[in-house]
C-alpha cells in the first residue's frame, strides 16, 4: 500500500482531481470485507436538473434534439463563462484527453450534479393544504433523494423514528435508473449499480435516524432480497435484523416457468431500544352474555308444569356487600312467600315479574344455583328502580362453563361480588409472525383500486396497500403521538397517507417527510418525446411522479376530493369494528305436517334448506341442534321444551325453522327462543368516508442548489427559509423573508439578523411557550456565544450560517 500512496502522491501533483479519485477508490478496495457481499462501487451517480438555471463552473450535458431519441450524448461539459442576453454558455469538455471547447445555447443544456459534489439545498414551495390546525405539516418534496437526504441531515440529524421504504425491485424491466440510464435486465453490472445506489442513501439515512430508538423498514421482493439483507447487515452492523414475509396477492403474480408470487418481503433493522410490540389481535376480546335468573315467560310462571315444584324460592342478599348470604329453601305450590323466614341485614328476593307482579320461577334449581355462587358464575346487581325485584341475577350457562374447562373462554378477574369476569379472547393481543396474511394487504384492492379513487384516470406501478403500510408503521409509532416519519421512495405517497390516518385514528400528530423525484415513466417518456417535448418543458414535468401522482394523493386524501373537485365516494376501513344488535332468522314452516315426517322426508328437508348434513338425522329426531352449526330445525312441536333445553346457552345459532301448523304457535315459540339466546350480537368492519378529508396539513417543496457565496450573504434565506422551518419541527408560521426589525418570531423559533437587536429578540423569544430554536446570523463567535446564554434553557441557539454551510461541508466528508 506504501508504493500506492507514493504513486497517488505524485498524480495529485500532475492532476488534483484524478489523483483525489485514485486514492478514494484505494480506500474503498481497502475497506472490503474479506466475506461477505462485495460488489462494484460504480462511478459516483449523477442526475440531471433540469428546472436549474446554468451558471458558470456548472456540470452541463448538452440535450438531444427534440423529438425520439435513439440514443441519449452523457459526455459531461463544464460551464466556463454564461451570455444571459445572447443566452449562450462556453463550455469544455471534461475527462477529455484534449482540450475540447464549443459555444451552446443555453435552452438546450441541462445541469448535472455528480454526488461527489458538495451540495448547499434550498426548497421552494410549490402549495399547501391546511386542514390541521395546528398541527405540524407533512412535507413532500420533489428532488433527487439523495441530495435530499443530504439537505435532511441539517434539518433532522438524529431525529427520525421510522424510515419507511419501498425501493426499486430491480426487476430488469425499466423500472430505475441508474446515471440516467435504465437499467435493463441484460447489464451485467444491474446488482452492483443497485446495491451502490442502495448503499449510499441508506449511509445518510443513518445519519438521520435516532440512534437511541427508531426503526428502518425496506421492503423488496425475490430479485434483491439476499443482497439487500447483507447490505443491511454490514451497513449498520450494531442493528438488529429480521425479515418477514407479507402475503399482498393471493391469487398469485404469473412468473413464467415459475411459481407464481403471492408475496413480498419486509426488512425491519432496529436501533437502540426499538422492538416489536404485541399487536392486537383480529377481533376485540368481549366479555360473554351471561343468562338472567328469573324466567319470564308466561309458560313458566310458578305452579305451571314447565316452571316445576322446586324453582320458587327466596335468595338472600347482604344489604352491606351486596353479596347472596344464602339460597333459601323452595315454597310448596300456593304457599304465600310471606311465610319465608327473614335474614337480619338482608334483604329476601323473590323471582316477581314487574310489570304485573306475576310470581315466577327462577331459572336454576337452588342446588345447582349455589353450585354456580360457590364457583363465581352468579352475578348480582342493584336494581333501585324496581320494589318488586330489587336485586337482579345472572348466571353464566353450563355450556359456556365447558367451554372455560375447555381453554375456548378465559377468566380475566373478578367483580366485587365476587363472580369472575369471562371474556372470550379471540381479540387477546399476541406478537406479529413473521409471515403476514391479512387480506387488507392485497396490494389490488387496496393498493391500485383506493388510488384510481383518489385520482381517477391516473396509473400508477403497483402502489402498495394503504393498510399494510399503516399496519408496519403502526407497530413503531402507535406509542409515539409525535413520531417523525421519513420516506425517501415515496412514489405514489402511500407512507403519509397511511401516517395521516393513524393520526385521526388517535389523535396523533406525527408528521411525515416524502421524498421522491419527477421521473415521467418510460411509456409516457416515448410518448411525450414523439409530441416534441422534453424534460424541462411544462407539459413533460406535469406528467411526473411528484406532480402528477404523489402530490394529488395527499391533496386528494387530505381534502375528501379528487383533482378534478369531486367528492370521492370510497370508504376507510378504520380497523375498528361496531358491535350490532340483529335478528336471528326464523321460518315457519307451516305446509309440512309433523305427524307425516319421517327420516327420510326430514333428510329431504335438510337438504332443502341448507346448512345442515343430513347425517344429523339420527332415530327419532324431534329436532336438531348442534354445536358446529349456525341453523336448527324442530321437527316436532311436542318437543319444544326439550327443544328449548338443547338451545340454552347457544348462540352461535342465527337460524331456525319451526314445523308446525298454527302460526300462532310458531310465534309462540320464536318469542320463546327469542328470550332464551337474547338478541343477536354481531361484530362487523367499521368503515369511514374517505370523502369526508382528513384534518391534516401538508405542504410542497422542490429542492434548489443554493451557492455558498448566496447562502453567507443572505442573498439565498427565501430558499434556505424552509429549511430552517423544518427544523424547527414544521409547525405554524414560517420566516419567509429577511425582517425589517432585525429580527422576527413566530411560533416554534426565531430569527435575529441584527445582533444589535438582540435584546427585544429576546424578549420576545421568552414570551412563546413554544419557541424551539433561535437562529442568529452573524460571523463573530464571541457575540454569538453571548447572546446564546440569554436565552431560555429550553432554546436551542443556532449560528446561521456557519452551522448550515458547515453542515453539508462535513457531511460530504470534507
């Protein structure tokens, strides 16, 4: 290595620039892994700019003539002196082995940053949404995201929770470029040039996440997945690693001699203490129905032959605990319930129907109803509004005790009377798997269908579910009401749709960042080009992914309306499910006579009506219930009672046919079912209008290239402005221009331009709750550092602009 450095030595002396690129590329061949992945780190990437005006000492490509272009000219020339009036610029070569000049016209060259380069950002707004308040706005900004990711290190070093993106597949088709090329399938070089793109923004991005606790999640399919996961794991080497899989088409992706594809793969790289969480499970556990004491059918009035001898008896209740003190013995048929022995400090309770005090049974023999009171399963409450029954009871059904033994219900707890809470735990929480199957994923329907509704008439790539991008986020953030979210692929602007709608799911105020540029696909670039269009020109930037798709997106989901001002007539599924009370069916079936039915004709019956195999009919069959079906059937009216019986505690039964004659009979009964199971309770999706807007705040930017002469001479603050509003958390108001006093508040920081005004500047500042940070413009360190211990504690003084060109100095590494 020694001989090399010599070697390097000596070229810088002959050649500066190509000594500096040897001895780059030396460190690098040093710095490989003996194992792991290795790949070409390809000649820095470059993009065109073309929105950039040209200036002198600019990198320039000269722009092929309008109309179809077989073959694009990437030689790069460098702008030695600019003719606004004649609109001519001198260029040179580089790279060339002989000097090579030539005089252009400036309308048809394009700028080229190199990413080499140092770069000093600015942004220009290009229009808001303000529908939040005064909530923080998300941001979208157009622009090569490298070079943003670049501006953000300035903005949001160590300040961003997640990091969310859905990078190029790198499927061979024309679906990326790389130094403004596609990159076809038939490169040889296709993977280097995709893991030395990857590689280098996720090296900024790290920067900008918070070492502490955040999370990066990259999502890929089968073509990168091995090299992406190797790239994470050398990358950052002190995360934690996992992939799952998530199912986002089940019918499957046709891949010719393949199996089809029906899933993608998510990576998910933790840092510091970020981990997963427990997530909710598919429904909200809910506690079962317990069944009232007292009967209330005439039928089984006291004295009656289905109410029995023993049913008829007085409970008990402490008057101080409110517990049952003891179940009494029953009372002989006629025998006057005054003639029950009293309980000094209780108060004696008898099965009295209210509206006409009509004597009753209760529901349970008194042995079986103290087995249940030993075992927690009875249940009391007061009931002030009633003499005639002051207390209520209720107990949980033999059934739904089997299913406790069984481990289908669970106790969670008791009450204060002593009876335990059963809940069924079919939405109990659990840890995610690393394999996701939820049909809200299927990238169709909830993906390309929810995008054709926000913006009809306007295609894009496969956009990915808006649900399945809530679901990964909401895992990180759903504890972070404030959480920074970052998306540096953002493509169709899935990421902060889905962050706005877990705000008005609970209440956040997290903000998301979107990054992407205004790449025209490559069907519409043929087009455009044959209409005698290029980039640059109106018409062609209209038609890119920023303009055309990711900012109407977030428009669209934040106003309720579509492009073109109308209402969009889609619905949210919110996660959320309403419980609802229905009515379980019932049939009368009144042309068949229940003395003529035999096996056959009731095998007949079921196969006619559905629902329920034949094989049940077994014997005599008078009716049939069953634990693994939603339907009954009673053959026979004689057995209703024993019908009944079978009922108690099902309901999960929705569905009964009743054979009988009379029709009065059949009501007879379906009121009788009717109380038995209680009104059906049903669960179902909770859905919200998409149309009605979400109450968020977004606003628009394209990123610029500033000077560094520009920027220390304030003759670039309109375009670094946002920049320092940004960092002061987006929030409220924003210092636009230089203030005429010397300096300016507003509600999250402060701007002081004349140190000579720094005492009412800090005035002011100690005044907002709120303030944040203190931005003080001058070149003199000992001033600076006395006006900042003036300041508030909680205020962070920032040295404009030493600090923002010292920035992005240090971060290109010089």
């Amino acid at each position: 290595m020694s001989r090399l450095t010599d070697l390097i030595a000596k070229t810088k002396t002959k050649d500066a620039t190509l000594g500096a690129d040897l001895e780059r590329e030396v460190k690098l061949l040093s710095s490989r892994l003996p194992f792991g992945l290795n790949f070409e780190r390809h000649s820095p990437e470059a993009v065109e700019l073309p929105l950039r005006p040209i200036r002198k000492g600019d990198k320039v490509r000269i722009l092929s003539q309008r109309g179809p272009v077989e073959e694009e000219d990437h030689r790069l020339w460098q702008v030695k002196s600019v003719n606004q009036a004649k609109r001519l610029a001198d260029l040179e070569l580089l790279g060339a082995a002989e000097v090579e000049t030539q005089t252009f016209e400036i309308d048809n060259l394009v700028v080229v940053a190199e990413f080499r380069d140092t770069i000093y950002p600015g942004l220009v707004s290009t229009g808001k949404m303000q529908r939040g308040g005064d909530k923080p706005f998300h941001t979208v900004i157009n622009g090569e995201n490298y070079h943003v990711l670049k501006a953000l290190t300035y903005t949001h070093r160590g300040k961003v929770d997640v990091i969310y993106i859905d990078p190029p597949y790198n499927t061979g088709a024309k679906d990326w470029k790389y130094n403004n090329d596609y990159v076809g399938e038939e490169d040889l070089y296709r993977h280097s040039k995709w893991l030395a793109m990857m590689e280098r923004r996720l090296i900024v991005a790290k920067e900008l996440l918070n070492p502490a606790d955040s999370v990066l999640i990259v999502t890929i399919d089968e073509k990168e997945y091995l090299r992406l996961g190797l790239l994470l794991e050398q990358t950052f080497p002190e995360a934690k690693v996992q992939m799952i899989s998530s199912v986002i088409n089940p019918k499957g992706t046709a891949r010719t001699t393949y199996f089809s594809r029906t899933d993608e793969f998510i990576f998910f790289v933790f840092f510091g203490d970020s981990m997963v969480p427990d997530r909710s499970g598919s429904g909200e556990a809910k506690e079962v129905r317990w069944r009232y004491l007292r009967r209330t059918d005439v039928e089984s009035a006291r004295g009656t032959k289905k109410g029995g001898p023993a049913q008829f008896y007085p409970i008990y209740v402490n008057d101080n605990t409110g517990k049952i003190e003891l179940i009494g013995e029953p009372l002989l048929h006629g025998e006057s319930r005054a003639n029950a022995p009293t309980l000094p400090g209780c108060t004696t309770v008898f099965p009295i129907r209210e509206e006409d005090g009509m004597e009753m049974n209760w529901g349970l023999i008194s042995s079986s109803l103290k087995k249940s009171l030993d075992a927690g399963f009875v249940r009391v409450s007061k009931n002030q509004s009633s003499e005639l029954q002051p207390y209520v009871f209720s107990y949980l059904t033999a059934p739904n005790i089997k299913k406790i033994d069984s481990g289908r219900l669970i106790k969670s707890g008791q009450r204060a009377d002593g009876s335990w809470i059963v809940i069924d735990p079919s939405g109990k929480s659990a840890r995610p798997t690393t394999t996701w199957r939820d049909a809200t994923h299927e990238a169709g329907a909830y993906g390309t269908s929810l995008l054709r509704a926000l913006l009809p008439g306007r295609k894009f790539p496969f956009p990915k579910s808006l649900y399945a991008v809530e679901d990964a986020l909401r895992l990180f953030v759903e504890g972070k009401p404030e959480a920074i979210v970052l998306d540096f692929f953002s493509g169709s602007g899935t990421t902060a749709h889905a962050l706005m709608r877990l705000n008005s799911l609970d209440g956040g105020q997290r903000q998301c960042i979107s990054v992407t540029n205004n790449e025209v696909s490559a069907d519409e670039q043929k087009e455009l080009r044959e209409s005698g269009l290029r980039p640059g020109d109106p018409e062609w930037e209209k038609r890119g992914i920023c303009d055309h798709i990711t900012k109407p997106r977030i428009a669209a989901a934040i106003s309720g309306m579509t492009p073109e001002n109308s209402p969009i007539e889609e619905t949210y599924i919110t996660g959320k499910t309403i419980q609802k009370e229905v009515c379980r069916y019932f049939a009368h079936v009144g042309f068949v006579d229940p003395a003529l039915l035999n096996s056959t004709v009731k095998k007949q019956f079921l196969a006619l009506v559905g629902g329920l195999p034949q094989n049940l009919v077994k014997g005599p069959c008078p009716y049939i219930v069953s634990e693994d079906h939603v339907s009954s059937v009673l053959f026979e009216p004689e057995a209703a009672d024993e019908w009944l019986e079978a009922l108690d505690g099902q309901e999960h039964i929705t569905r009964f046919y009743i054979i009988t004659k009379a029709k009065k009979d059949f009501e007879h009964l379906k009121g009788r079912v009717t109380e038995l199971l209680g009104p059906l309770t049903v669960r179902e999706e909770e859905r919200s209008s998409i149309g009605e807007g979400l109450e968020e705040n977004a606003e628009f930017f394209t990123l610029t290239y500033e000077t560094p002469v520009a920027v220390s001479h304030n003759l670039a603050y309109k375009k670094v402005a946002p920049l320092l509003w940004l960092r002061a958390g987006a929030r409220g108001n924003r210092i636009d221009k230089l203030p005429d006093d010397g300096w300016a508040v507003v509600d999250t920081y402060g701007l002081l331009t004349n140190v000579d005004a720094a005492t009412p500047f800090i005035q002011a500042i100690k005044k907002v709750d709120s303030m944040r940070i203190a931005y003080i413009v001058t070149d003199d360190d000992r001033r600076f550092q006395a006006i900042a211990k003036r300041l508030p504690d909680d205020v962070e003084p920032v040295r404009l602009y030493k600090s923002y060109l010292t920035n992005f100095s240090f971060t290109n590494g010089e």
